[in-house]
C-alpha cells in the first residue's frame, strides 16, 4: 500500500511534525485543486479524468482529510490544508 502525504505550504513546520512526523510530503499552494492531489498520489492519469469523476474535483477541504479506500494502486491520501476555509 502507498502512503502519500500532502502538506498546504502555509502551514507551520509544527503542523507538519505533529501530523506527518518524518515521513515525506508533497507541498501544494492556493492553486491545487483535488484532481490535482488525485493525478499527483496516481489515482488518476490526468487532470481532465480527476475533474470527470465525481470524488476527486474542486476545491480541497479545509484542515486534516484521509482517503483510505483507493482501489486502483492501493494509496492511502492524507491531507493537511490550510485550517482557514
């Protein structure tokens, strides 16, 4: 199983400990959206197919959220947005 890790760059390194620990994250910005998250965890081949499916489009929610029931490649998401909405 997979474990990605992603991580709101406007959040503390505090944050980052407390949640992730030591293990690897990737960094987004205001920019991302979820279909991004799904293309870069690999759950999805592209964007314009994480926009198509209903669990992977628009905005990210805000604070801790965990995906844990991915079929196609076995990940696990785990993201840390920023707390704000």
């Amino acid at each position: 199983m997979i474990d990605m890790n992603f991580l709101h760059c406007r959040n503390s390194p505090r944050d980052r400990e407390l949640i992730f620990e030591d293990e690897p994250v990737v960094m987004f910005g205001d920019d991302w959206k979820m279909e991004h998250i799904a293309v870069e965890a690999g759950i999805m081949p592209s964007l314009t197919q994480a926009r198509k499916n209903k669990g992977w489009h628009g905005d990210i929610p805000p604070g801790y959220t965990e995906i844990v029931k991915m079929k196609k490649n076995g990940a696990r998401v785990f993201i840390l947005n920023k707390w704000e909405s």
